[in-house]
C-alpha cells in the first residue's frame, strides 16, 4: 500500500492482488505491467515475480491501519476481478472495505460482467455502502461501452468511469446512472494520441447532466510536457464523499484485531 499516491484523483493506493493480464486495447501500454517488470528476477522486491497475478493476503488489513481518512484506490497493481481471483477472497477485501469506513475506496476494473454478477449477490451488502465507489475502464467503443452498460445495471451508490487512455471518440456515451467521470491521454514511450474534440464531447455531455469531471491528463510521451488544463482550466470534479467518518487509534486496533480474526488474516 502506498500512504501517498502520485494518481491526481485518489490519496492512496493498496494492492491486495498484484499481477494482471491483458484483456483489450487499453491494456496495451500497461503502467503496472512496466513497472512490475523491471522488477522481475530482483530478491525479495514485491515484483520479484513481475506482472504474475498473486494473491497478498498479508496486505488484506492496510487500510485498517490507517487512522486519517484517505480516498483510497483499489489494486492499482492489479484487477480485483480477474478471472484468476476467487469470490471469496474478492468478498474478504469487500469486508475490509465495509469495516474500515472511514475511508473512501475506488475499485475499478476492466471485469464489468463479474463486478455486476457480484454486486447483485455475494457483494450485495458492499453495493449500498456510499463510501465504496465502483467504476469500470472505458478505452473505446467497441471494449468500454459494453463495460458502462454493465456497470449501470449493476446496484451502486457511486458509480464512475475511467476513460483512460481513451483512443477514440466514444460519441452519444450515455452517462444515465453515472456518479463521475475521470477522462485521460496514455503517457510514456508509444503513447497513443488523444484529441481534443473526443474530451469536449465527453466534458459537455457531462456538464449537461451535472457528473462531476476530472481530467487527469493529456499524456504523451512526455505527459508533464502537455499538462492537465483544457483551455486554461483544470477539472478536478470528484462525487460529493459526504460525512467523513473519525476514528480514535483504540478504535481502530480494536477493529483491526476483530477482522484480522474473523476474517483469519495474516498478523503482519
């Protein structure tokens, strides 16, 4: 877990499952995937095994060490909904989630179908909790809009989109059931181009419907190079958190110490 995260729309990070594998044109230039490699073969590095899908057991319990309320990001190093990730332990990061709801949780994935069959019946008790966001990753037509569908159809309090990197224009993208959308270029060598006009369709339509936007970036081979500004202006729109949640150090080793035991995790 990272206590601090240089992703502009979360605070932090926490990778319970790490590894992954490619499943559309999004996933072509995979950040995660090249850094894990380059780790591949070091002793004792956390990717020593690279971009290989592995279950962390011993990380399940982080968030209930932290007693600042953070927005926290969901397996940034991973998909909490690969095939290879069984549903239980799915639903056991789900109950560290539910308990430890001073936090904020962004879970996103690419695995829509199995984040809607879950939702409506092993996660159901996670689907009505307003301080767990679930979102899915929209590149283009053909992968990412099956994906929004999915999504909508799915219980949620908060549901968004991440369309990064988006590689085309989506066109009439329909947003009904949407909670907030985060737009951005791929960066780093081979990054693929993004157009102005497709983040202004997606900007306006939007506004027209009053979801929050976030533009993280135009990317490029060199991302600092081009910024994050549209026309001079940043969006930083994120979904209303409502009420944050404050928890004393002895309330929260008392909590830590009942899910590590009923949930039989690792003392780490």
């Amino acid at each position: 877990m990272s206590a601090k995260s240089s992703i502009e729309w979360t605070d932090a990070t926490w990778n319970p499952v790490r590894g992954c594998t490619k499943i559309s044109p999004g996933c072509t230039h995979c950040y995660a995937e090249t850094f894990a490699e380059r780790f591949r073969g070091v002793p004792g590095h956390p990717y020593e095994q690279g971009f290989d899908l592995r279950l962390i057991p011993g990380k399940l319990a982080e968030p209930l060490k932290w007693q600042a309320p953070k927005m926290i990001f969901v397996n940034s190093m991973s998909d909490l909904f690969h095939q290879d990730v069984s549903d239980e332990y799915i639903e056991q990061t789900a109950r560290v989630m539910e308990t430890a709801n001073w936090h904020t949780y962004q879970v996103l994935t690419k695995r829509s179908e199995r984040l809607r069959a879950l939702l409506k019946t092993r996660l159901r008790f996670a689907a009505d909790l307003p301080h767990i966001w679930w979102g899915v990753s929209v590149e283009d037509r053909k992968y990412g809009l099956p994906r929004v569908d999915h999504l909508r159809s799915a219980p949620a309090v908060v549901r968004f989109l991440s369309v990064e990197p988006l590689l085309e224009d989506l066109g009439a993208i329909d947003l009904t059931g949407i909670h907030w959308v985060i737009v951005g270029g791929e960066s780093g060598p081979g990054a693929r181009p993004l157009y102005k006009s497709w983040v202004l369709n997606i900007r306006d339509r939007c506004a027209a419907r009053n979801i929050p936007f976030f533009f993280k970036q135009w990317g490029g081979v060199r991302k600092s190079e081009a910024g994050r500004e549209i026309d001079g202006i940043t969006y930083d729109g994120l979904p209303n958190r409502g009420p944050i949640r404050t928890v004393s150090r002895e309330e929260r080793l008392a909590i830590l110490a009942e899910v590590k035991e009923r949930l039989s995790l690792p003392v780490v």
